[in-house]
C-alpha cells in the first residue's frame, strides 16, 4: 500500500467520510444543489430527478501534498528529529450511476474507492512512540433511489454500505541501558452500515434548494494485537497481550448539508453549499482486549462546520469555465491534536473548466488546499514516548479532479 504525507492523509480522510463527492466542481463547490451528472446519486439522491435517461461518471482525483512536520528540537524530549520525507502522490477514483425508471423514479449506485492512504514516518523519528505508520482504507458502496413527488419536490435515499481496514504500527520504549525499540501491530476490519435522506426542492429548472443528511455508522473492527521486540522490563506486562484479540468500537458522524443552486438567463451560474458534521462523536467507543479489559477513550474531537461557493460562466456553448471555494473548522482543540491526525481548519481554491463532447461532457478542475499549522504538543504525561512538540511546514495540498460523464 503506498503512504502519503499525513497532513493529505487527514485531508482525504475528512472529504471522504464528512463531504459528499462532488469532484465534478472546483474545492468541493456544489455538493447538494447542483444534480447536473450522476454524482447526484451520491451527493443528494433526491436530484437524481432530474436526469432524464441513464447516465454515468467516472471520476478520479489525483492529490500531492506540499507538506512536512517540523519537530521542535528545543521542546521535544525524544531523539530522531523529522520524520521521513514521503511525498508519493494518490489517486481516488470513483464511479456513479444514475438510471430513470419510470416517469417519476431513478435508480442510482454510487463507489468510492481510496487506493488507499495513510502515513509512513520511518521507524527512527521523535514521534515513533505515536505514530510509526499508518494506514486507513474505506470502500463504499451506495444503491439509492429517489421518487419525483410533484413537479417542485423530490425525495431520495441511499443505503451506504462502507468496508474500513485499520493497519497501525508504533515502536515501543524499552526501558534500560542499551535496550533496542520493540514494536506493536495491529489490523483490523468490518463492514459498517447507514442511511441517507434526500430532499429536494426546484422553483423551476434554473433554481433549486437541497437538504441532504446521513446518519452514524458504527461498527466495531477486530483483529490480533501483536508484540515484538519487547524488553525484560516490559515483556511481563505486555507479553501476555500478544496475538489477544482486539475490539475497537469505531464511530463515523452523522452530517447534514444544505445546498443552493440558481443560474442566470446568460448561463452563469451560482452555487452555495454549507454544511455540518458531528464530528465530536467521530472516533472510537470501547477498546476491549480478548480477556475482559475495557478502555473508555476521553473524547477530543468537537464538530466541524463548513462553506462552499461556487459559479461558473460559459466561454461558448460548449464551454464553461468555473471557480469554486470552500471552508472547514478544525474537528479538534489545539491542545488536543494527536500525531496520528493532526487535523486543523482547511481552505481551498480551485478552478476548472467543463467541456462538452460529442455525447460526453469532461469535467478537469485544480485545487490548491491549506491544511492549517497544525501545531502538536504531546505533553509529558507518558515518560516511556516522550515529549513531541511540533507544527506543518508548508502546509499545503494540490489536486486534480477529473470527471467524465456520458
């Protein structure tokens, strides 16, 4: 599985699970409102409405991340300074289907597939007691279907069907003259399960206001905790816990987006989305180990609101140009960001141009993101991983979104 740079890392982590997928418009611009292509199926089933005859998009979205963690030497008590530098760049993918079935109804489908993502530091860096690698993959698959009620209002829903694979490796201190690091791994996966609830509704063909929410998933992933290396001092504590079961409860939040869309007599056109995600719950419930112990996680999470804006104007008929922003508050107190996701508010720009073909339409946009400092303070609470104090340098992202519909 190839690694990126954990500031892109969060990035996708948030898109993905937080913000429908609408790559189809710069910065995420026009998630709710917009129902022009098949990602409606996704981005608010209830505008599957309006396609009139099936149609399909095939979407991928190359990023690369500018950035890298600067540990503070003066402040950090571990040896090993940065970690390794891993600048490898990403491509997500994704398919949307949208088929009319009768007058009034559409069938749609809907797969996000992450190639995967994650975060490789190097096994000799400050923060290897927190983080040594990383790794998170979601694949999901969406059937929705959505019922034109009147000639103003349309409903739709979604069943989200989302497989999670957690891979997690971090050294561990042995206390001791001369004693070299040991090692904890774990894996894990499950299938977790929830729904959508669309609305939609259109003045007239030109202006249209849509409500999207998904509720919380929440699954719990299990797999074999392993031990390696461990030292005398710790290998009677931990020793025991090897290749015991591990139970972790995880929580995907429950989000609701509202959209705008209006376009002009000239073709311009005006997108405004906001949304907000409860993020506070996202995380794990209980860990449980094989045997009876039982950790209650504090929560440090807090939940995230956020913008988009978008609008586009036609060069021609066949082209239009378009401009999108976006805005999202960080899911987490300075004081309590962790290496493993150092999320901070984010802001992107982007712009793109949509080119009709002879039965096909192409959608390319770029985008520039910044993913905040990001400053990280572990504290002195646990003598065997230290202190890690540090912030991003350079904290930006770029990608490229590119949509094909026919």
């Amino acid at each position: 599985m190839k690694t990126v740079p954990v500031f892109i890392q969060a990035l996708i982590l948030v898109l993905l699970i937080a913000l429908p997928a609408a790559a189809g418009n710069p910065a995420n611009s026009g998630i709710v409102g917009s129902a022009m292509h098949a990602e409606t199926a996704y981005d608010n089933p209830a505008g599957m409405v309006r396609i009139q005859e099936t149609t399909k998009t095939l979407g991928g979205t190359f990023a690369y991340s500018l950035s890298e963690f600067d540990v503070n030497e003066n402040k950090t008590s571990v040896d090993g300074g940065d970690h390794d530098s891993d600048h490898t760049p990403i491509v997500i993918p994704a398919f949307y289907y949208v088929r009319p079935v009768k007058e009034n109804w559409r069938l749609g489908f809907s797969m996000n597939v992450p190639s995967g993502f994650g975060s490789d530091y190097g096994n000799d860096w400050a923060g290897r007691y927190y983080a040594d690698s990383f790794a998170l993959v979601y694949v999901g698959l969406t059937p929705s279907v959505a019922y034109r009620i009147d000639e103003h209002w349309s409903v739709g829903v979604s069943f989200n069907i989302t497989y999670n694979y957690s891979e997690t490796d971090v050294r561990i201190n042995n206390p001791g003259p001369n004693q070299p690091d040991g090692k904890m791994e774990f894996d894990a996966d499950d299938i977790g399960y929830t729904g959508t609830f669309a609305l939609m509704y259109q003045w007239n063909d030109k202006t249209r206001i849509g409500v999207n929410y998904t509720g919380e998933t929440d699954t719990t992933i299990e797999g074999d905790i392993k031990f390696k290396g461990l030292g005398p001092v710790l290998e009677p504590l931990l020793g025991p816990l090897h290749r015991r079961t591990l139970k972790v409860d995880t929580i995907m939040p429950q989000r609701v987006a509202i959209g705008a869309y209006h376009e002009y007599d000239s073709g311009l056109y005006f997108t405004l989305d906001t949304f907000w995600i409860d993020f506070s719950e996202f995380g794990t419930g209980d860990i449980s180990v094989e045997g009876g112990l039982i950790i209650e996680p504090e929560g440090i999470y807090q939940d995230m609101r956020g913008v988009t804006m978008g609008f586009g104007f036609p060069l021609d008929q066949d082209t239009t140009w378009k401009f999108g922003a976006m805005y999202m508050s960080s899911g987490v107190e300075n004081s309590d960001r962790t290496l493993s996701l150092p999320l901070d508010r984010i802001w992107a720009v982007g712009t793109g141009v949509s080119q009709k073909l002879k039965d096909s339409t192409l959608d390319i946009n770029f985008n520039l993101y910044n993913l905040g400092d990001s400053p990280v303070d572990t504290g002195t609470s646990s003598p065997l991983r230290g202190r890690v104090v540090g912030k991003s340098d350079t904290p930006y992202a770029l990608a490229l979104d590119v949509s094909w519909h026919w």
